[in-house]
C-alpha cells in the first residue's frame, strides 16, 4: 500500500501542525503592528493640526457678549450698531446700571462694557478685562471704540482686571492648566508598560493624590517664584490640581482599560487638541466654531484654565462652575473605573495579566528589563521632566513680550538727513529700536521681504510733510502691529502726518498671521513622533538601512498629506503645491533622522531632548507666534540655527514672498539632516561592535538577538499599541 505524500507548507511544516498556525498569526500581527506603527503617528499629527490650523487660521468673532450702560434713545441706537455691526461679531445687550454691568464683567458674563456719557457730556467710558484674555479685551476695544467715535466721543478705556506686571501676555493660567492636563494623562502610558499593577483603582487612587499634589506644586513653583507670572495662590493651585489631574487622571485610566496603549489617542484629543482652542485662555472662545463653545463648557481643560482665572485674576468670583465640572469628571470617571474592575478585573489590553510589582518589565516602551526601583523612577521622571520644559520654557520665553532692538532702516533723501534723524530717534527710544540708515527705498523694502529688517521709516521730503512707515503683517502680526503703534505715538507726539503701508499683508485664509507656524510644526512633529513610535513599538527596527526607505516614504506621504489637509480640505494654505511637498518632505526627513539619534542611542528616553530643541525652544525662537524682537535674547541668536525658525521661514516665503531668503533656511534643515546622517553611520557601526563583542545574532540586519531563551524573552519587543508617547 502506497503511503500518502503529507502536504507541506511553503516553510515545510504541516498546515495542521501548531506551528504553522503560529507562524501564520505572527505573520498577521506583524503586518497590522507594521500598519499601526505609521497611523498612530498619522492620526497624532493629523488630529493635532487639523484641529489648530482649522480653528485658528481665520477666526472670526461671532456673538462676543458686551453691556451698553445707558439709557433713551441714543443708548437704543448703540446696542442696534452693535447688533448689525461686523457681520454679527457683537451681541450686546443694554443695562441701566454701571454697577450691575461691571459685576457682569467681573463675572465674565460679558467681555467688555461702554458707558454712554452723561447728558451734556462727550466722554464714553470703556470698561475691559485684561485678565479675562488679552486678546478678548483687544477685540472689545475693536468693536466698542470706532461705534463711541461714530457718535463723536472720546474714550477713556479702564481694565478693571489688569495683567500684572510679570504677566504681561496673560499666558501664565494657559501653562498651568496645559500642565495639569499633561501630568493627568502623560503617565499612563509608561505605567503601562512599567507598572501595570499601580493601573487597580485601590493602589491608582493614593498615587493620583500624591502625584496631583506634587505636580501642581510644580507648576505654582515654576510660574510664580521662578518666572514670577503667579503671585500667592499656593493653596488654591493646589486645590485645581488636584480636581484637574484627577479627573484627567482617572479617565485616561477608564481609555486604558478599555483600549490599552491606544488611549493615547482619545487622551491627547480631549484633553490637549479640543482642549486649548475650547479653553477660552489663548483665543476668545467667541471667535472658535460653535462647537468649542459648547466644548468650553464641559472639558477639563477650560474648567481648569477658567478656574485658575478666576482664583487669580478676579477674587474667586465664579470659580464653582468649574470646580464642578472637574469633579463630575472626576467622580464619572472613579465609578466607571470600579465598574469596570469589577466586570474585567484590572487586566489591560495587550499586557499580560499580573499584580506582582517585582515582575520583570522594561522602565520604558522598547526597553530591556530594569528593577522596579528603576521602573518607579521612570515612570514618574519622564512626564514629571517634559512637564517642567514645557511649562517651563514656554512661560519663561513668552509671559512678559517686551520691544528689543527692533531693526527699522530709516530712508532719507540724503545719507546725511537719515543719520541725523536715526540719531533723534535712537536718543528718544533707546534700546526699543536698532536703527540702519538708506537713501534706497526699493533697497530698504526689500529687506523686509527677505526678514532682514521688520520696518522702514521714510522721511519727509519737506518741513512738516508726511512720513511714511513700511510694514509687514505677514512677515509677522506682533512685530507689525507694535511698529506701527510706535511710530504713531511719535507722529502724534511730533504733531505730523505718518502713512502706514502694509507692504506684503496677510490673506484672508491667515488673519491671525499663525498658519507659517503650524505648518512647519505640523512637518517637525510628524518627523519627531514617527521615530518615537518605532523606537517604542518596534525597537528591534534599529539599522539605518531599515530606516532610510520607511522614513523617506513617511516624510514624501506625510508632506503630501498635510498639503492637502491645509490647502484642499481647510483652505488655509493656498497652492504652492510642489513647494510644500518638497520643502515638507525634506523637513519631516531630516528632523526623523535628528530624532532618531538620541531614540537610538537613549531609547525612548531621547524624545525628551528632541522636544526641547526642536519644539520647546524653537517656538520662540521662530517669531512664528510672537516676534523674534519680543523674546529674551537666547532665543533670537537660536533663530538661525534651530529647524523649526527655519521650517516657520521657509512656509512664510513661500506663502508671502516668492520663496525669497529659503535657500538659506533650506540649508539650515538640510544641514541637520546631513549632520544626523552621519551620526546615524557611526551608531550603526557601534551596533556591530557590540554585537560582534557580545556574540549575537545580527543576520537579520537587526540589533541582535541575546542569547539564552528567557533573557531573550524579556527583552523582547513591547506589544504593538505600547508606543511610549504620552
């Protein structure tokens, strides 16, 4: 009898057989690890920016609550200018008492108050609330001032809650509730790598409180004793951190029980990307869409922020609404995390299931197995050091904006008149400005285009005639507007004519001037966050020829992507096409190989110092929010040196100025890249020394296999949604 051929599979093994059957599910969990390794990433970058560039770009104020204190007719005829004017930007209502509608300022019922001037008189009063948002109180005084002057008033403008003195910006309370957020949901993440037993609600509860207490102590330390944006308050920070991160806190562990790793995702977008437009704290929230008027309303973000306002800007008043909101987050979340326990236990997605503390885990995503006292450390110094450069730098760098040898070229018809009257000026106002002097017009313009100067100041060409001001809004709103504002208070001082020309003024889809910034940082967060994805979910991707063609696809699909995103679907960016393709992808490209040097050599450890460099300090740096001329000086001699000044240049040429000046900032970025190139080379070869050294297994390209079974399971790959991103 003729005995049967077994069939075989393609690597000879019976297809009934149970190894078969595992080769084949690895080979489907590595292809959606693979996949998913590119849309966290994807979806991180896109949410983010999406949201910013969407809400941001082109704000325009709808229904801005103001009282209107009088009474009659005139009082009558206000409030209806006010409904009809600017397309509905106002929604003003009229109030009999001044008291009645300074308490509603107070309250932050309304944004500003106008107080028609008594009979007989010309004087209207306008009431503002610096404290409730700078930028609020600016838009007020927009929609209030120019109806007072229609009727042939004078304004005198009154803050009935001025920004102190080392807050200048107003940002202090955005930073603070920015950092709570962070320390909420930061953790969870390593913790579930590190830790897994603290994730059980009776060992979470204790460490939350004490982490809460400790974390807002640091924000209050940082922005008050250290920058000096806060004054006092101590207690009642403390008090919102620990409503704030708690509640945060436990809901990011409701996600992660019942995602696992992939609660990043739902975390960074409740509580950061729908967060900070919704907050009410950076922009009016009466010029976002509709929706995150609703959403300041129920986030954590917005309680927080509004709460800090209130407690101290403003005595308290009002300060129970948000409490509340943060602690039926807070009691919401505990009781569905004890349902949850109760019905799953307090096993995680994808961890393997144990409550044993002293059982062997990495500190980080991707890492090789530490001590627990390691783990511990880890867990709580990795989101503990982002939060301090986050809050940190950006306050430090941004709470008090103040004009520092502002470059202005002063034009005359002769060299010798523009030297006398640079003299003038610069004996008048200091250090505010630093002067250069030309007889060219032409010459002196063009340096504005090219980011070389921020103003030109033409002379009068004859006793008492009109001078004029070159600016441009596109080069930069803040720089723009304080230029103008100072050279009219000089013209009025000196009782003469000033014109005012824009040379180069944003369009209509970039009002706030912002779209550069996001841009360039929506290129460098999608080099940044793709190499900290690999280096967290699939450490063993470790050799530079593994890298080069995934990333090089990653930067060429992510530029066209975001083009497309902020062009064809936002209509934010328009055309340019090639241009931002190109100039996106080189950026995304060499910004994954800068990140990759420190991933590589740090582990997951090295996100850290990319953050700082490439992000933290970079948005100062860049003139991308605030001008380069307004921020303490490091971070202007960084301007040329750091990717992110350069990506801001290189989307502000394009966009505005016929790519003049981008060679120059294309170096910039292509000299990082380069630089990290080579650095990858000797990384690569320290990699095979160490391989050679200790005996393992690189056949594969990758960075060896250790010897002996259980060493080489404990150090083997994190599962596939552990990306180390906080």
């Amino acid at each position: 009898m003729e005995t049967p051929t077994p069939v075989r599979d393609a690597g000879g093994r019976d297809p009934g057989s149970p190894e078969a059957g595992t080769s084949d599910a690895d080979k489907k969990m590595k292809i959606v690890k693979n996949v998913f390794l590119f849309v966290m990433p994807f979806l991180m970058v896109t949410m983010m920016y999406a949201t910013y560039m969407g809400t941001m770009h082109s704000p325009q104020t709808r229904d801005m609550p103001v009282a209107v204190v009088g009474s009659g007719a005139v009082a009558q005829s206000v409030v209806d200018e006010l409904e009809t004017a600017k397309d509905g930007a106002a929604e003003p209502r009229l109030v009999a008492d001044r008291t009645e509608a300074l308490d509603q300022l107070k309250d932050r019922d309304v944004a500003g108050v106008l107080q028609l001037p008594a009979d007989g008189a010309t004087e209207a009063t306008l009431y503002t609330a610096q404290g409730a948002g700078a930028s609020q109180a600016s838009t007020v005084k927009q929609l209030l001032a120019p109806v007072a002057a229609g009727h042939d008033w004078t304004t005198k403008t009154e803050d009935i809650a001025p920004l102190p003195s080392g807050d200048s910006a107003g940002i202090a309370v955005l930073f603070a509730a920015i950092g709570m957020m962070m320390v909420g949901y930061s953790p969870l993440s390593g913790m579930i790598a590190a830790v897994p037993h603290l994730l059980a609600v009776r060992r979470f509860l204790p460490t939350l409180a004490g982490w809460a207490v400790a974390t807002s102590s640091l924000i209050w330390l940082i922005l008050g004793p250290i920058v000096g944006a806060i004054d006092g308050h101590y207690l009642e920070f403390v008090g919102v951190g620990l409503l704030a991160t708690g509640a945060v806190a436990l809901s990011q562990l409701l996600f992660v029980k019942l995602i696992g790793g992939l609660a990043v995702l739902p975390g960074m977008l409740l509580w950061m990307v729908f967060g900070v437009p919704s907050s009410n704290l950076a922009m009016p929230i009466h010029s976002m869409p509709g929706f995150f008027g609703f959403l300041h309303h129920v986030l954590p973000l917005p309680a927080a922020g509004e709460a800090l306002r209130s407690i101290v800007y403003f005595d308290g008043r009002g300060v129970g609404t948000h409490l509340l909101t943060l602690a039926v987050w807070l009691v919401a979340a505990l009781a569905l995390n004890l349902l949850v326990e109760h019905r799953k236990g307090i096993t995680i997605p994808n961890t393997e299931a144990t409550d044993d503390p002293h059982f062997p885990r990495p500190a980080m995503a991707g890492g090789p197995v530490r001590s627990k006292r390691l783990r511990y450390f880890a867990v709580a110094a990795f989101p503990l050091t982002i939060l301090t450069a986050v809050v940190g730098l950006m306050s430090a760098s941004l709470h008090e904006p103040q004009v520092r040898d502002m470059p202005v070229v002063v034009v005359g018809a002769s060299q010798e008149q523009a030297t006398q009257a640079a003299r003038g000026l610069q004996d008048g106002l200091g250090d505010l400005l630093s002067l250069t002097t030309s007889t060219s017009l032409d010459a002196a313009t063009d340096q504005i285009r090219e980011g070389k100067t921020v103003g030109v100041y033409v002379l009068p060409t004859s006793r008492g005639g009109e001078a004029t001001l070159y600016t441009s809004s596109a080069a930069g709103v803040s720089q723009h507007n304080a230029l103008q504002s100072m050279f009219q208070q000089i013209s009025a001082s000196q009782k003469a004519p000033l014109e005012l020309t824009d040379v180069q003024p944003l369009n209509g889809s970039d009002s706030n001037g912002s779209n550069s910034m996001y841009a360039a940082m929506a290129w460098i967060m999608a080099g940044f966050l793709i190499m900290a994805v690999l280096r967290g979910g699939a450490p063993e991707i470790n050799r530079l020829r593994q890298l080069l063609p995934m990333l090089a696809g990653w930067a060429v699909g992510m530029a066209v992507w975001l083009w497309f995103l902020f062009d064809v679907l936002i209509g934010a960016i328009n055309g340019h096409a090639w241009a931002m393709i190109g100039f996106g992808a080189l950026t995304i490209f060499c910004i994954s190989m800068f990140t990759g040097v420190f991933t590589r050599t740090l582990g997951i450890a090295g996100i850290i110092p990319v953050l700082v460099i490439a992000i933290l300090v970079g948005v100062p740096a860049s003139g991308g929010g605030i001008s380069l001329y307004m921020v303490p000086g490091l971070f202007r001699d960084l301007n040329d040196v750091l990717p992110l000044p350069a990506a801001v240049d290189i989307v502000r040429a394009t966009v505005y100025f016929d790519h003049a000046g981008v060679a120059g900032h294309l170096a910039t970025i292509a000299a990082w890249g380069a630089v990290c190139l080579l650095l990858h080379v000797l990384i690569d070869r320290g990699i095979a020394r160490r391989n050679r050294r200790d005996g393992t297994d690189d056949a594969d390209g990758g960075p060896g296999t250790p010897q002996g079974g259980q060493e080489a399971e404990r150090s083997a790959p994190e599962p596939l949604d552990r990306t180390g991103i906080a």
